[in-house]
C-alpha cells in the first residue's frame, strides 16, 4: 500500500567561505518495505526522479536523471556515494553525525548532519532537513 505525500527538502551546505540553504517541495508517494519504507517523487530540476529509502540503520537518498547520485547515511560511519554528471564522476562519501527522526500523525521529519568528503577532503559540512506529511 501507498500514500500520496507532500514533501519538503532543506539542504544547509557550509564551505569554507560560503553558506548555502536550497528548499524544493515536491509530491510523491510513500511506500512500505520490509523493515523501512521509501518515497519515490519527480526531480523536475533534475529531469528525472528521486527516492528516499529510510531503514533502521541506513537512509539513502537517489537522484537519476542528468545528475545521477547516491548518498548513504548511517550515524558515524564514513559510507562511500556516487555523483555522476554529464562531464564525469566524483570520488566521494559521507560522514555522519547524526540521524534524527520523528513521526507524529500524518507529519514526518528526517534531519541528516553530515560532512562530504570529496577524494579525502571534506568539501562541506551540511545538514538536510526532510519533512512529509500525508495527503490522503
């Protein structure tokens, strides 16, 4: 069984000279899984689709489309991830902080700290806040 979502994205990147915050909303559909579930919506800035997948110890969130990426998340371990563009790849991972979920009735949150490691140099320290709640 599926339920039709309403989605909210907040990405807080801070580099060494510069702070950056990029919202995007979206609708979607979440589905259980064994163990977890995910939400699956169109990333219209991205031609293409994105996916949430939560499970006890591990949350990955997909992009395909004209970027095609993989972030895995899994509080204090260093975990490999894909970036790849139409001008080539990115050796990088992620090393996360924290993990932080809450559910209340129809509304959800999932905050991820974390920092991005581009070959082994953290590129940026960033935060991602992703919020639903149902429609149906």
């Amino acid at each position: 069984m599926s339920h039709q979502v309403h989605i909210r994205t907040r990405l807080k990147t801070q580099s060494e000279n510069r702070t950056d915050t990029i919202e995007r909303t979206y609708t979607g559909r979440l589905s259980k899984t064994v163990g977890g579930f995910v939400i699956d919506y169109a990333d219209s800035e991205n031609n293409g689709n994105a996916s949430l997948t939560i499970h006890e110890e591990l949350v990955t969130v997909c992009r395909k489309g004209h970027i095609n990426s993989e972030l895995r998340f899994a509080k204090g371990k260093k975990l490999s991830a894909t970036y790849h563009t139409p001008q080539g790849s990115l050796d990088m991972h992620t090393h996360t902080q924290s993990v932080n979920f809450r559910s209340r009735g129809r509304y959800s949150r999932i905050t991820i700290d974390y920092a991005l490691l581009i070959g082994s140099e953290e590129a940026s320290s960033n935060s991602l806040t992703i919020d639903w709640h149902f429609l149906e």
